[in-house]
C-alpha cells in the first residue's frame, strides 16, 4: 500500500509541477524565406506524434508551478533527421522535466528544409531557432525570466540544428530591427549531427543542403569548425555505439570547444545506441539528472 501511495503521490506532483500553454505562433506576422506551399504539403502528425511538413512553426512554453521558476529557460528542439519531428519523447517529455526543476521550457515547432515552400531550404531550420531565442529573450519579464539564462537543447539532426544556433549566432537570418540578441546562453547536444564530413549522418545533410552541396556549404554547416572563444558552454550526451549518428560528432565539437576554452562537459554511455530521448535503458545513469547539476554549477539554475 505504501509504494502505491508513494507512486500515487509522484504522479500528482508530476502532473501539477508545471503548466503547458498554447502553442504560440513564430511569426504573427508572417513566415520569412517562404513560398505557396502546394496543396499537398500539409502539417500531420501521426500517432508516434511524428510531425512532418511544418509551415507555420510554433514555440509551445511549459511553466513551472507557480513560484518555482529560477529564472532560466530553455528551447528544445526535436530530432528526426531533418524529415519529421520527434515531438513526444524529444520534445514534451524533455520540456516536462525543465519545467519540474524551476526552468521555463518552450518546445520549438520548426520548419523542415523543403524547396517546396522555401525560398533557401538550407536557412529555414535556422531561421526557426534564432526566433526562438530572440521571442524568448524580448518577452523574458513577462515569463519572469531573466535574459541572460536562455538556453537551447537539440536532439539528433534537432541538435545540428542548436550547434548551428550556438555558432552562427554572429549572422542572423532572421529580421532583428531591436538588435536582440539570438545567441543562447547554453547550449545541450543530445547525440547531435555535428559535422557534415566523414561522419554525417547522410540524411540530414541531404535534406538541409542537398546531394551535391559546394565545399563551401559543407563547411559552413560542420559546425564543428564554426566554434570560437564565444560559442555558449556547452553540455553533451551521446552513446558509443551509436550507428546512425556515430558518436564522432560530439569528439569533434568537444575538441573544438576545449581548443577555443568554451567551458563543456561530455557524458558518452558505453551503449544505448540512437534516439534514446530522456532514458537510456542500457544504462541506469540519468543524462538529465546530470545535466541539471551541470546547469546548477554553471550558475543557471541559482537565483533569478
């Protein structure tokens, strides 16, 4: 009876630690960088809640229980190679846990790279996420968060896309007319696609710059060469035995990040493969658990 209870109990303070939201529109007022999309690209989402052929990406918040919030936020933003949206277990699942220990979670509906309703297919993602940032940031008092505490975390190609956030903050491709910042404070890589070279994960390459990109865009978006002194402090996780995305993705990066003195922390389980979301069930140690302390240590999650 009492492990009932004490179960009974833990689902009821999980399910009122935080509060979700409606999901909000990116652009109120129009998306940039698009086109007529054809009447057959239409959003769905399939009962995996696999989301394909996005055109009006979203940020949906999930709040802490009131008076809990710390101050700090964070975008996440589902993998799914640069084809669909793991929404559920890369995305609500993920801004669920935030949401318990005090930090404001918005999960990002991003734009898939498609020449069909884009004008530059290879910018769209991108676009998507500096929004993010930059909505967060000018409306951080009225989610009483404090701007200087903004984060972002991406899973598999969802994680390319945050490590292109991290170090390509310096040339927005989003309108910023009130010169706000796009640069998140933090970043978290969940076995990213980090480089397009020897080790890219083909699909998501193919999808955000195509089957013949110039050197010149390979480059560009290994963001493992794109990192300096400023990319943000950086937390990673990735298995060893990952045969989609090899773990050579996170090695690379964290190299960079330790030659140019970005603070970083690495965590690479021994198994667990791809795709594992919040829970590797080859291995009983948490990547979140370990990631909030890391947060904590960092000054994140301490005072407003």
């Amino acid at each position: 009876m009492k492990t009932f209870l004490s179960a009974l109990v833990l689902t009821v303070i999980t399910f009122v630690s935080f509060a979700q939201e409606k999901p909000m529109l990116l652009y109120p007022k129009g998306v940039p960088n698009s086109k007529k999309a054809p009447a057959a690209y239409v959003e769905k989402t399939d009962n995996r809640s696999w989301i394909t052929m996005v055109t009006e990406p979203t940020l949906t918040p999930y709040l802490p229980e009131k008076g809990k919030a710390n101050g700090a936020a964070i975008v996440v933003c589902p993998g799914g190679g640069y084809s669909g949206l793991a929404s559920d277990h890369e995305g609500k699942a993920v801004a669920q846990a935030f949401a318990q220990i005090g930090v404001t979670a918005f999960v990002l509906k991003y734009r898939l790279p498609s020449d069909d309703i884009m004008a530059d297919k290879s910018i769209g993602p991108l676009q998507d996420a500096q929004m993010a940032i930059y909505t967060v940031r000018k409306n951080a008092a009225e989610w009483n968060i404090n701007p200087s505490k903004i984060g972002i975390i991406g899973f598999s190609a969802g994680g390319h896309l945050v490590s292109t956030e991290g170090t390509h903050f310096d040339k927005p491709v989003i309108e910023d007319k009130e010169n706000i910042s796009v640069r998140p404070d933090f970043m978290m890589l969940i076995y990213p696609v980090i480089s397009f070279g020897e080790y890219a994960h083909v699909g998501s390459r193919e999808n955000l710059i195509g089957k013949n990109p110039s050197a010149a865009q390979l480059d560009l978006y290994s963001n493992e060469k794109q990192v300096t002194a400023n990319t943000p402090p950086t937390f990673l996780v990735h298995a060893e035995d990952d045969n989609v995305v090899p773990v050579q993705n996170s090695l690379l990066f964290y190299d960079a990040l330790l030659k140019n003195k970005v603070k970083a922390e690495m965590h690479l389980f021994q198994e667990g493969g791809h795709g594992f979301g919040m829970n590797n069930s080859k291995n009983k140690g948490k990547w979140f658990e370990w990631a909030a302390a890391w947060l904590e240590e960092n000054g994140f999650l301490s005072g407003k």
